[in-house]
C-alpha cells in the first residue's frame, strides 16, 4: 500500500516538474548555480506599447480557476498567453489598488475607503524618497507616476475610461474628477453614465490634473467599439479604437477601465442591460475589446496586454513582501494584502497556453515591470518587490 502510493506520488512529481521548469517558476535556494546566471542574463524583450485592464472584485478561484460563466477570461485569453496563478492585489477596496498599479504609493486609510470625498493630503515631506506619509486622496505635485515618468522620457501614455462624460453635468468627458475637497459623485453607476473616478487613479495627482490641457489630453473617454466619443468629447479628443488605427497614434502605455457594469462590480446594472451574471458581463467586454488591442499594428509591432483584477472582495492575502503604508495599520483594509486574483498576459514575446505556477507577483510588481520595459527607476513600493515579468512570462523571441 504504501509503496504504491510512493509511486503515485512520483508520477504527480514527474508530470509537474516539466511545467515548473518550462514557465519558470522561482528557483529555491538549492537550485543550480547554471538556473540563477540564466535569469540574470535574460533581457527584457522590446516591447513599447503596454496595455492593462482592469477588473473589479472578483478572486482567482472564481474567475480563472472556473470557465462556466467567463470562457473567454479564463480559457480564451490563457490559451493565448500567459496566465498568473499568483498574482496578488494589495489592499481593499479599490482605490489604493489602482494608485499602486500607477504610482507605487501604499494604502492610506481614504484611499482604503475609495476616498468619498476627493481631498488633499496635509502638508508633509515624501519619505524615502517619494512615499507620501500622509493620510489623503489627492497625492501632492512631487509625487510621481508612471506617466510622469514616461513623459520625461519621451513616451506617451493615455487613461481610457468608459462612460466618462456620458452625463457632461456629471463629470466632462475629458479627466472627469470631483471638484478637489468634494463629494465624489461618480460612487453610483446612474442610468447611461457608470464612470467611477475611484476607478481611474490618474486623476488623484496633482502632477496630472493641475495642467488641465494635459489632463484633458491624457485622461479620455473610452468610446465605443465602432470608435464614437461622448457628445460632450472636448475637440480632437479620440478614443481607444480611433489611436489603434496606426501606431503612431497608439499610446506606448494605455490603461483602460470599462465602466461599473463591465468590470464586474455591480450586478444588476442601471446604466445598462446586464447578462447573465458579473463575470459574463465582464466576459462580454473583454471578447470586444481584446481582439480590438491584439489584432492592432502597434500590439502585433511591440506589444503587452495586462488583464487583471483590482482586488479579491473581501479575501485578504499577500505577497511578496508587502509592507503596510506609514499611515495605514495594515497593508489591506481586512488584513495583509488584497487577496490572490491571477492576472493573463499576452504579447508576441509570449508564448500561447504558458502557465505560471509559483512565482508571486502584485500590484507593484506590475509596476516594475513596466518600468523595466521602459528603462524607469521604480517608484514607491515597486522597489520592494523581489520578482518582475521576466524570464517565466516572456517565454520566446517575436517572430
């Protein structure tokens, strides 16, 4: 008995080993010295145009590791790329999640709340170097982003947001915000408009939104799959499908937010007919949008879709050695972290049906590794994650 369940044992080991070491799972402390010089001499691929979804409240288990009401999420997409098994939010509920995908800045506890009210933060001194110490929503002129820092070095980023300036007297369609020390309006889908500012964390810098002209420029409405913008589009504003036309126009980094039905967040929706359930709205979405991004020049040139979740409900894990914000007692509003959701990968540099076992990733690590991409210094808590996408993710040479 016991010796044939030895062997059963041997042969789980056996049929995994060759999946670890294909998709590059991390290398223990034993691991030959041959596997380490590997990773330290792989080089980045080229890729120059980014893209991430993002996607609302929902964890691994329900998404990835089930494809009875999301197919294309979680078979679809996998098959093309690179799917994450263990890839982390870093807090609740949403809000601190988005500013760390772009800023590196930990959870305070307004943006733990979704900051219903859009404030500054006091007056105070940044700590090592750029963490903001405070408690508050709006972050101050020095504190950096990710499209600062692209800015500088002669790249270009846009935030596509679906629904933003569907209602003008809502918010405008171009880097729609509360009035800074208000109310955010926008916490409530409404009938025809479901924008959530708490959703689009480019607006919660002062670096972004003092220059409105260059606010307005960067931060823009999502439009419709045929390319139409909001009847309050400011003059020349153009939409996701319009910049894919060429890859002059597609932006190097581009992040996009679907509307409160579409990433999965309410259900039933008022702003529009909902399906079947979240994840099938979500999965409606995303067979619209992603062959719209994969099939573009710009993608087939140099490209990389992020598909991920903010966080994981009210599932309170952590990874990779996420410390908690000097002005929050915890890294997650329940607890360490804001729990393992997966995130898919896909870019000519990947190869289709790769599966990424144990190496961990999160918010910040997505971060780093974008920085990476483009030659940046990492920013805030991306400089304390140990692992980036590199050689488990980018898997062969374009072509």
């Amino acid at each position: 008995m016991v010796a044939a369940l030895l062997l059963v044992l041997f042969g789980v080991v056996a049929l995994l080993a060759p999946l670890v070491s294909a998709h590059g799972a991390n290398a223990s402390p034993n691991a030959p010295a041959t596997s380490a010089a590997r990773a330290a001499e792989f080089t980045l691929p080229p890729i120059r145009h980014v893209f991430v979804i993002v996607l609302e409240n929902e964890d691994y288990a329900s998404t990835f590791g089930s494809a009875v009401a999301d197919p294309y999420l979680s078979k679809v997409l996998p098959s093309e790329g690179t799917l994450l098994t263990r890839y982390y939010g870093i807090g609740h509920y949403s809000n601190d999640n988005y500013i760390a995908m772009i800023s590196g800045q930990p959870p305070n506890p307004a943006t733990q709340l979704d900051c219903s009210m859009f404030v500054n933060f006091p007056a105070a001194k940044l700590l090592a170097g750029d963490i903001e110490p405070g408690n508050g929503c709006v972050y101050p002129k020095d504190v950096e982003t990710i499209a600062n820092q692209l800015e500088a070095k002669g790249f270009t980023w846009k935030g596509y947001e679906q629904d933003m300036g569907s209602i003008s007297s809502r918010e405008t369609a171009a880097c729609g915000h509360p009035k800074v020390g208000s109310a955010d309006d926008t916490e409530v889908a409404v009938n025809r408009d479901g924008y959530a500012s708490r959703h689009d964390p480019f607006v919660y810098f002062h670096s972004i939104i003092d220059s409105v002209a260059y606010c307005d420029a960067h931060v823009v409405a999502l439009g419709s799959p045929t390319g139409a913008m909001p009847a309050s589009a400011r003059k020349g504003e153009t939409g996701l499908v319009t910049d894919l036309k060429a890859v002059t126009t597609t932006p190097n980094f581009s992040m996009i937010t679907p509307n409160l039905c579409n990433d999965g967040h309410d259900y039933p929706c008022v702003n529009q007919k909902s399906g079947a359930s979240r994840l099938a709205d979500i999965d409606t979405f995303l067979a619209t949008w992603v062959p719209k991004i994969t099939h573009s020049a710009a993608f087939k040139q140099d490209g990389l879709l992020v598909v991920t979740f903010d966080e994981a409900g009210a599932a309170s894990t952590a990874c990779c050695g996420e410390k908690p914000g000097p002005a929050a007692p915890e890294p997650g509003l329940n607890g360490p972290g804001g729990g393992r959701i997966g995130a898919v990968l896909i870019s000519p540099f990947i190869k289709p049906g790769g599966i990424v076992f144990l190496t961990e990733y999160n918010h910040y690590s997505l971060l780093a590794s974008i920085e990476a991409l483009f030659g940046l210094p990492r920013l805030g808590d991306a400089r304390t994650v140990p692992t980036i996408f590199g050689p488990p993710v980018f898997t062969r040479p374009k072509g």
